[in-house]
C-alpha cells in the first residue's frame, strides 16, 4: 500500500469500539470503530475499497478502513489548496504554537498509542511509545524552528542595492509513508512542513479544528497503488515525500521528475550490525516467506546458519533471530535488504578492505563501527570512511536523534527529513535583488554604451 493505515491517523474517528473481542476494548479510548473512514480534508469519509488490518502477533483481525477512492482524492486535494492559502497567511510562530498543541496531544495519549503501534505494526511496545515520542519530540522542535527560519543579507556588489534570501512555502506536501513507521515518518514530514507554511496531505483533525483552522491543512488520504500513482504525477503537489521501498521509489522519482516535480525519498536501508534479541513478530505471513527465502538464499550461496533460520511454531508470524557466518562479502543475499532479523557475519583482515565492502552495498542508509582507534573513528568519518547518509561510532546503527537530519545516499535515495537544515526541503528560495539607490547600475560592472 502507498498510503496504508496509520495508527495515528484514526484516534480522532467517532465510533464504536474496533475488532469484536473484549481484548482490543481498550481501542475504545482512541474512538477507533469497526470499520473506519479512511478519508479527511475537514470532513470523515472515503468511497473506496474496505481494508481490514490484522494483528501480526496472532493474524487475527483487528480492524478495517474504508480507502479513498479517486474521486475522494480529487477533492481532498481542492480541499487541501484552498486550505493552504489559510495556512500561508498564518505567521510562522503562531504556526508553531498549532505544532506545539499537536504534541500535546500526542503526549496525553503517547501509552495507548504505542500499544496501537505494537499492536498493528508488531513492534515490541517500548519501540511503538518510542515512534509516538519521536514525534512530539519533532514537534517540539519545530516549535523553536518556527521562530528562526530566515534567509541571509549578502552583500551586493553595487551601490545602493540590498541581496536577500527569501523562503517561502512550497505549497501543498506529499506524504506516502511506509508500514514500518507508521508514526514517526509522518511527524518528522508533517511538523516541519506546517510550521515552513505548507499544507499536508495527511491529518491531525483535533487540533486544526480547535483552532479554526481548515482541517483539510492536514488532509488524509488511505489508498493503494492507484491514490499513490495520482499523487506522484500530480502537478498539484508541490513536494512528495516517499517512504518505502528503492523498487517502488523509483518509480515514484521517475513519475515526479517527469513533471519537473520535487520529491524527498527515503528508501531501502540494509544496515549492517544489527543484532536484535527483543523483538516482535514479523509485519506479514509474506514477510515470514521472504525470511525463510532468505535463508535459503544464504545456505545456496555458502552460507552456514550458526543460529535460528526456523519459523517458531505459535500463533502470528514470529521467526528465530538468525545469524549467517561464511558468506564472501558481495553474495548477492548480503547485498539485498531483507526485512527480517537476520545478521550475517563477514570477517575481514584489513580497514581498507572492509570499509569498501560497507560501500559497495548499494544501499546507503546508516552504517556504524565499534573500535576504541581514534584514527580510525575519523577515517570512519571522513572522505574514505562510510558513504552512507547517517555514520556511527560505538553505537547501533538503528534509531536516531531528531536532531539531525535522517536519511541516506546512493540506492537510500538521498533524501533528508527531520532535524538540521532539511527545513529546506519544505520551502522555496529567493534570491531578491532590492535597489533603493537612483541609479540603475548592471551587475559584474556591465555598462550598455
């Protein structure tokens, strides 16, 4: 799915309680229903085909949404443009203070929330509050974003003339995210984008209404291929932001491009030196068939499986943590990004060497390198060091800071979302030329005689 079911799209729903057994009762303090509206621009709704969700734990039904259909997409979009010429007008900190309420009310329902994220994502618990508190904490700090966004005075090279950059909202913001994180991916998107003055295609209905602002600011959209395909070749939207797979990505990057769109891609990882005991079951039936696959892989490329590699025989899709030791540095099943707890284990003899193999995966997502080796923590760093988006020393390679801005290169598709400068991918620059002088002089000293 391009626009899937997100657990924090739908606490606002009016309804009955969802799923039909008195374990999900607790659904009920999040307004969730049996079957869901899966569309929001200012008003719940949605034409399109039902969806039902189930829980990866014990493949039991949870609940359904009913997706958008085109023509409800075709309106939300109208809905959203008009929107934002509401937003635009609004300055940036008063922005900021509609961001901040949004974290609040995240904050008052963080627990019930991250059981929401355990629950249909299969995430351990701690891992769903984390996602939530991911992002208040981006709310947190767009707040104090919103204040200090501004362009430089240069210097102008004539008299009497003033050389400013301008920042402006691109307009109306794209967001496709994927199953994985279904929380934090949109709130690093959508708080940075509202604050910058864009709208979104996406929702946070409460607070938008409670501040008689347009809800369709934060629209929402649940659909499949086809809403996911309307979005990337719609020349209304002025960024897209895609999370998910480098296959699919592709193709989004491709339909936007064809349009001279903008996109922000944040695609496949295969991040080395992960090693999870705690962990959940697998999202899919499918995803424990891609497991098992890739554990076959491994053993035809001449890999020996030192621990795990079975399926646990108990209700929902939980597979054994599983390392993999023996195989060369480039068998293609090391190179392939498989979505399951899986390591394998390569032994290298020199720095050179291994920091290549780090490289030539075509991913380029985060990488991290254990050593108490001053110089090489900096070569790890430095221009012959990691090509990935996000470097590590000491620490996993899993999880990051707000703080900085998280994404990767290469095949990752190089897109940045969250904290440092990518505030800048959310708006348009201006470089503005202003003579207050009498004169008309040209630049570089050009005189028409």
């Amino acid at each position: 799915a391009w626009a899937g079911v997100c657990s924090i799209c739908l606490h606002l729903a009016p309804g009955r309680q969802a799923g039909s057994q008195p374990r999900y009762a607790w659904l009920r303090e999040l307004g969730l229903q049996e079957e869901n509206p899966g569309v929001y621009n200012g008003r719940w709704g949605g034409g399109g085909e039902v969806v039902t969700t189930y829980c990866p734990a014990n493949n039991e039904p949870i609940a359904s949404v009913r997706q958008a259909s085109l023509e409800d997409y075709e309106e939300t979009v109208k809905k959203a443009k008009e929107a934002w010429k509401v937003w635009a007008d609004i300055p940036a900190p008063k922005r900021g203070e509609i961001v901040r309420q949004i974290g609040d009310a995240l904050r008052q329902k963080i627990k019930v929330l991250g059981s929401l994220v355990s629950l249909e994502m299969g995430k351990i618990f701690v891992e769903g509050v984390g996602e939530v508190q991911e992002y208040v904490d981006v709310c947190d700090y767009a707040v104090g974003l919103s204040r200090m966004i501004g362009g430089p005075i240069l210097p102008s090279e004539r008299p009497g003339h003033a050389l400013i950059e301008q920042w402006n909202p691109v307009g109306l913001v794209g967001i496709i995210t994927a199953f994985n994180f279904p929380v934090a991916v949109y709130g690093w998107n959508s708080a940075i984008a509202m604050i910058c003055g864009n709208a979104c295609l996406w929702i946070i209905a409460k607070v938008l209404e409670d501040n008689r602002v347009p809800g369709a600011v934060c629209s929402l959209v649940c659909g499949g291929a086809d809403i996911g395909t309307a979005m990337a070749r719609d020349e209304r939207m002025d960024l897209l932001s895609f999370t998910g797979s480098t296959k699919v990505g592709k193709q989004v990057a491709l339909m936007v491009q064809e349009r001279f769109g903008r996109s922000l891609l944040e695609l496949g990882g295969n991040n080395a030196i992960i090693a999870d005991t705690l962990y959940g079951p697998l999202h899919t039936k499918e995803a424990v068939k891609m497991f098992l696959d890739a554990v076959e892989q491994a053993k035809q490329q001449g890999g020996s499986v030192v621990c795990g590699g079975k399926v646990i025989n108990r209700p929902g899709n939980y597979v054994e943590p599983t390392i993999v030791t023996g195989l060369p540095h480039n068998a293609p099943i090391v190179h392939t990004e498989t979505f399951a707890p899986i390591l394998y284990v390569l032994k290298f003899k020199e720095e050179e060497e291994v920091f290549a193999w780090n490289n030539e995966v075509k991913q380029g997502l985060s990488s991290s390198i254990f050593t108490k080796d001053l110089g090489r923590i900096f070569r790890w760093l430095g221009p012959k060091g990691s090509d990935c988006g996000i470097v590590n020393v000491n620490i996993p390679t899993s999880g990051a800071e707000i703080g900085g801005a998280f994404g990767g290169e290469k095949h990752t598709g190089g897109g940045r979302e969250s904290g440092s400068d990518s505030w800048k991918l959310y708006m348009r620059r201006s470089t503005c030329t202003i003579n207050y002088s009498k004169n008309l002089p040209l630049a570089q000293g050009i005189k028409f005689q």
